[in-house]
C-alpha cells in the first residue's frame, strides 16, 4: 500500500514503456483511459478512436478474434505524404520534373487495399508495379489513370509483352523493364509482331548496397539487373532496330527496408550517373525509377538500426531530389520524372492484427515448505541451504552451486534416483534462487557475464489467439520486429515479463523478439491475466507483405478482416467485413473435399451405430458438431 501511494503508475509510464509515441508516426498513442487510440487528421483538427471500442464493435457483430484490422485513413494519409513531400522537396528546391509514386503489388495484393490505393491516389496519378502475369492482370484492369505508371518487372513472356503493348496502345505508361539480357530480343520481336512501339526501361546492378536484411538486393551479386557492359549491349541492340527512343526509364532496387539514408544517397548518385550517359548515348530517357527501399520505423528509434531508419519522409525525398538535381545540372540534362516504388511505408501502418489471450503459463514458485525434513536427499537440502543463504557477496557461487544442483537432481532423476515430486520440489528450489539472484544483482558493481541476461531466462508464456506463420510470418521468416502492445489496461503497471506463443503445434510459432530503442528485446511487459476476462493485444505496422507471405501452418486460415473509415465527428464505420477461412475452405486448399470427409465420417458413425457403441440421437448429435466444426473458423472459440 505504501509503495501505491508513492507511485501510482501512469499512463505516460506506458507509452514511454512501448514507444508507442516514437514507432507510431502520430497515427497511435495511448488515451487518459489506458487504451491504445488511432489518430487521424483532418482540417478541423485531429480525431482520436479507442481501438478497444473497434474491438467492442467487431464483437458485437459475431466476428472476434483473430482479427485482421485495415484502417483506410492511414492508408489514404501515408499516400498524401509521399507524395506532398515529394512535391514540397520539389518547390524547394526547384525541381523542373514530376514524382509519381508507384505501389507494387506484391508487397500487399489485397483487392480492398489496390482499390483503395489507386482509388485514393488518382489524384497523385500513383501508379503500380506488377511482378507476374498475374499481377500485371490485375494492374491493367485496376488502374485508373493513363497518367499513372505501370512498371513490369520480373519474367516476362510474349503474352505478358502483348498484354503489355495493347495497354500501351489504349494511352496508358506501361513500362518493360529489362531486368535480363534475354528479355530484350522478345520485347522487339513482340514489337514488330504488334506494330506498337513499347516504352522501355533497364534494371541497373549497381554497385550501391543497402544495409539490414536485404542488403543482397543491391551489389554485384544481385539477383536480377544488367551490369555496364549488359546495358551497352542494350543501347547497341535499340540502335540496330532504330529504336532507341523507345528506352525511356533506368530503375533499380536497393532494397524493401534501407534503414541508412547514406545508403540511398549513394544509390541516387550511381543511378543518375547512369540515366545521363543513357541521354548522351541518345536514349529518349524521361524517367528515373528508385525502386522502394523507403523504411517503416518498427522500434522508434530513428537509428540506423535493420528495425529503423534514420531519416523521415520529408528528408528522404529533400536527399533524393538534391542528388538527382546535383548530377544531372551540372551536365545541363533536364530532371525526368521520379518514380519510386514505396510499398512497405505505403501501407504498414495501416493494418494491425488483433487477437486475446487464452491463457498464461507462469514462472512462479509453487510453496515451499518452511524447512525440508532432516532425512531429505542431499540436493534438496543443498537447494535449501542455497536459497537461505544467497547474499550479494555470494551472488555468483550461489547462481552457480544452483545450476549444479539442478543437473545433479535431473541426472539423478534419470537413473531413477529421485522421484517425480522431490523433482518438482528442486526445480521449485532453483527457480526461487534464481529470482533471488535477480533482485540482488542490481546492487553489486561489477556484474558477472553469467549474470547478465538472467531475467530473460525468467519469463511466462502468454498464448495468443492467432497464428505466426498465418497473420506475422517474417517474424518467424527473417526475425521481423513489429510493435506489440495490449490494448488495454496500460493505466496499470505491467508487472509480467513474457513471449508470446500461438496455438500452433510449433516450437517457433512465438514471438519472443519485441521492438525496443536501438536494441530487440526478448521478453514483453504485460499484465497479469488475474480477474481479467479478457485481454486484447495488438501487433501493429503489419500491413506490408503479411497477408501475401501467410501460410496454412496447422491449417489455421485467414483471420477475419475488418476495415473501418474513421470520420470527422469522431465517430467510425465499418466499411468492409471479410469473414475467415472455414475448415471447409483451409481443407480444400489442400486437395479434400469436405464433403468426402464428411460422408467418410458419417459411415464410421453408422458403423458405431451398428456395432452399438452410438444411438441413433447420439449419432446425429456426433454429425451435428462435425458438419458445424467444418463450417467453422479454423481458431479457438471461447
């Protein structure tokens, strides 16, 4: 009680506890309630939405968690300042070209989120970048103004060049960018076959690299791109077939997340260096494509960190612009229009997954007893001995002697040695000693290696309602750091230090890597689920690839989707309800037929029927709860 009147925890504690206000962007804070808040700007001022009250809505319409949310505003909001920054960094600096920003689909191929992009960013002319026959189908139909680019990566065969061509023949930018020498050859016999004359633009290999995890994007071993004497190749071949205006666009791509803006710097530099000898070469040209790169700041730490970046938005385009305008001036080249492909910045921000916490399971002592018998086995009594007398003199052969008495009772364990609840009495002794070593070890000047990193050996399992490899699989993939906060209840002190597991069967379906300053921590506060009915947590920034990269680990499906649009008044709609994948439908995914599952199983019910193990009621009452559970969601319902 004491302690309460002294300190009573404060929201503010918890937001400087999370980084919420750092890794948010402004977009997310805590309100005076303890609840994360959504934050959007509009002329009259900002509007503020509890997420818990989203939440409360998606119960109460029968949908719960897992849940997939999508707010359309940041989407719409992080669109207007790519491309007003770009504008800003133009008129300050006098740039004579255009920006136009590119998303590609791959990073989120959702039909709600492209419509949306290109619906909201028709007035930016934003276009798109399609990396397949696929996605190319989907761009030529989606896209809605002939002044928005559309940039063609990947493999391209003589369908996906035609398709390409004829769209260009309807007025719209479709860009072939050459990304393999053998590529070219196709594009100008397509052309001749067509009679349509193709834009065309060449992937650079530069020598720039990026940092963090796809620093392999760039360099000399990258997979895709020409190198100089390839893009020579290129010019000589145009030239021969009299087309060389047709080459309009250089492009490359450092990277999806480049945490240092020097990286990008160099880049530019190298990229422009290229664009204008193609223009003394006599190449058309008219277009500088900067690939993506653009990074999401997932700690807050604004660092140079894989996790972050050390620059915003506005700086990355004032460095872009300058770079380009450096080069190109002093050679008297007119600027082209600047193109870069933003997709993770795009739309991470917008979507964060939902799920509850079914249960924890917690590193607590069970009671010990106030002395153990005179006639108990020596490692018992040599635990006991330990944790009465460890002091901070003796921290280190106290932490050490515990760890040997721990094994010596496991090894005796095996040989039979000691029973199951002297065990369970051992382990109790140990997992007290090492709290004890904790507590104390803040108070000693020079702090043991062993000692170090203790209290993350310490730590509950709290199980989420959700899949990793469905909803968050580069957190399982290549170590991704998303923010994770409860969203609920952070007017309290998180007093439990935890990872999160999923209900997945799988030794690496958790997550136990948390964004924190410059630095990935193992563990989470959070709360202790004691006379809590429910408790809410939110994974945020998770817009960018998550949904593409999901699998069907388990066979847990697509969680519900939900998007609302947050008005002026304060007050928000659910625009659009995309319900989760039954077991039906995760099933079929892989080649059963549900309905030959369940005719598979109503025989074996009428074979328990005949051999009496089942009435006749309780046969129905059996194909009841199977036909329902195939018709139900794939995750655990309360």
């Amino acid at each position: 009680m004491a302690k309460d009147l002294l300190h009573q925890w404060k929201v503010s504690e918890s937001a400087d506890l999370y980084g919420i206000k750092e890794w948010g962007a402004g977009y997310f804070d805590l309100n005076d309630k303890g609840e994360a808040v959504v934050r959007v700007r509009y002329p009259s001022g900002i509007v503020e939405v509890s997420l818990m009250d989203v939440v409360q809505g998606i119960n109460a319409r029968g949908l719960g968690s897992p849940v997939l949310l999508r707010i359309q505003n940041l989407l719409d909001m992080q669109i207007t300042l790519i491309n007003e920054s770009f504008r800003k960094a133009m008129k300050t600096l006098e740039y004579k070209g255009e920006f136009r920003g590119v998303f590609p689909i791959k990073v989120n191929q959702q039909h709600e989120i492209i419509n949306e992009i290109i619906q909201f960013g028709k007035q930016y002319h934003h276009g798109l970048e399609a990396g397949s026959k696929a996605e190319l189908l989907v761009a030529l139909a989606m896209i809605a103004s002939t002044e928005s680019p559309l940039i063609c990566n990947g493999y391209k065969d003589a369908e996906f060049i035609d398709l390409g061509l004829q769209a260009t023949q309807m007025g719209y930018k479709v860009f072939f960018v050459v990304e393999m020498p053998s590529e070219l050859p196709l594009i100008i016999e397509r052309s001749r076959a067509t009679g349509i004359r193709p834009n065309i633009g060449v992937r650079l290999k530069i020598a720039a690299k990026g940092g963090g995890h796809w620093s392999d994007s760039g360099g000399d071993n990258s997979l895709f791109g020409l190198t100089a004497t390839q893009i020579v190749d290129v010019v000589d071949a145009l030239k021969a077939e009299q087309m060389l205006d047709c080459l309009k666009l250089v492009h490359y791509h450092l990277g999806s997340q480049i945490p240092n803006i020097r990286d990008i710097r160099v880049a530019v530099q190298e990229t422009v260096r290229f664009y204008a000898d193609l223009v003394e070469e006599g190449a058309a040209m008219g277009y500088i494509d900067l690939g993506g790169g653009l990074a999401v700041d997932y700690d807050g730490s604004r660092t140079n960190f894989v996790h972050s970046m050390n620059y915003n938005i506005g700086e990355y385009c004032l460095d872009v612009i300058e770079v380009v305008m450096q080069v190109l001036d002093d050679k008297g080249i007119e600027h082209p229009t600047v193109i870069t492909e933003s997709g993770r910045a795009t739309v991470a921000y917008s979507t964060l997954l939902v799920f509850d916490v079914l249960e924890a399971s917690r590193t607590e002592t069970r009671d010990l007893p106030e002395k153990l018998p005179e006639d108990s086995q020596e490692l018992l009594l040599n635990l006991e001995e330990t944790l009465r007398i460890v002091n901070v003199k003796n921290l280190q052969e106290c932490y050490n002697d515990a760890v040997y008495y721990r094994e010596q009772v496991r090894e005796h364990y095996k040989l039979g040695q000691i029973t199951l609840r002297n065990r369970a009495l051992a382990e109790n002794y140990f997992l007290a000693i090492m709290k004890r070593v904790v507590t104390l070890k803040a108070k000693i000047k020079r702090m043991p290696a062993e000692l170090e990193n203790l209290e993350s050996a310490l730590f509950d399992v709290y199980y989420g309602n959700f899949s990793v490899f469905q909803s968050l699989p580069d957190s399982w993939a290549i170590d991704q750091v998303f923010p994770v906060i409860p969203l609920h209840k952070l007017n309290e002190e998180p007093t439990r230090k935890a990872i999160i597991a999923d209900i997945t069967c799988d030794s690496d379906g958790k997550l136990d890597r948390f964004a924190d300053f410059h630095d990935v921590r193992r563990t989470i506060p959070i709360h202790d689920l004691d006379n809590l009915d429910e408790y809410y947590i939110g994974v945020f920034l998770v817009g960018a690839y998550q949904e593409t990269l999901g699998d069907f680990h388990n066979l847990f499906g697509d969680t519900h989707v939900v998007s609302i649009r947050i008005n002026e008044d304060g007050s928000f709609d659910f625009v659009a309800e995309q319900e989760g994948d039954t077991i039906a439908d995760v099933v079929s995914i892989v080649h059963y037929d549900p309905k030959t599952l369940i005719r598979l199983f109503r025989e074996k019910a009428e074979l328990a029927v005949r051999q009496k193990r089942l009435t006749v009621s309780e046969r129905r009452r059996v194909m009841d709860n199977y036909e329902a559970g195939m018709n139900g969601y794939t995750y655990f319902k309360r």
